[in-house]
C-alpha cells in the first residue's frame, strides 16, 4: 500500500512528518484498511445508498416544486454516495492486492 501512494508523491517522510500515520493508527483506520472484508461493506454499503435513494424518490410525493427539488437534491446526493462507496471500495480492494 505505501509504495502505491509512494508513486503517488505521498512519500513515508511526508506522512510521518504530518503525523498522519499515527492518527490512522489511533482512529483504526490502519486495521480497517488492512481487513480484506472492507471492501464488500463498503460495496454493501454503496447499495444501501442507492435504495434510499430510490425510496426517497418513492415516499416523498410528487405535489409541488419543493417536493420535487427535494426528492432530485435528496437522490443526488444517496446515488452520489453510493458511487464513491463503489469507487473506494475498488480502490482499497487494489490496494489490498
């Protein structure tokens, strides 16, 4: 994973100097990222995304503009969600490899 973001321009010295690595490392991030069922959660949770999306579209009613604004705002932003879930999840299954 460190010579992926070393190619990246993200060197070791540059982490260490902002203290990031032990931040990810208090935070779990470190675990979470090293666990090969992240990727399948993350997906799992793309797809919750995209249903409640669809739901909000389905409940909120159809009768005047600020429900209609609401429900293209609302599903935006879910099906937005869901498909930075599915691009992270790529990502760090990449990684994993």
């Amino acid at each position: 994973m460190l010579s992926t973001l070393e190619k990246n321009g993200l060197t070791l010295a540059a982490i260490e100097k902002n203290g990031l690595l032990s931040k990810a490392e208090k935070a779990g991030v470190l675990s979470l990222i090293a666990d090969p069922g992240t990727p399948g959660l993350i997906n799992t949770l793309g797809l919750v995304a995209f249903a409640a999306a669809a739901a909000l579209v389905f409940v909120i009613a159809d009768d005047s503009t600020a429900a209609i604004a609401a429900q293209v705002i609302g599903a935006s932003a879910l099906a937005g969600a869901g498909v930075a879930a599915f691009a992270g999840a790529s990502f760090l299954e990449e990684l994993q490899k």
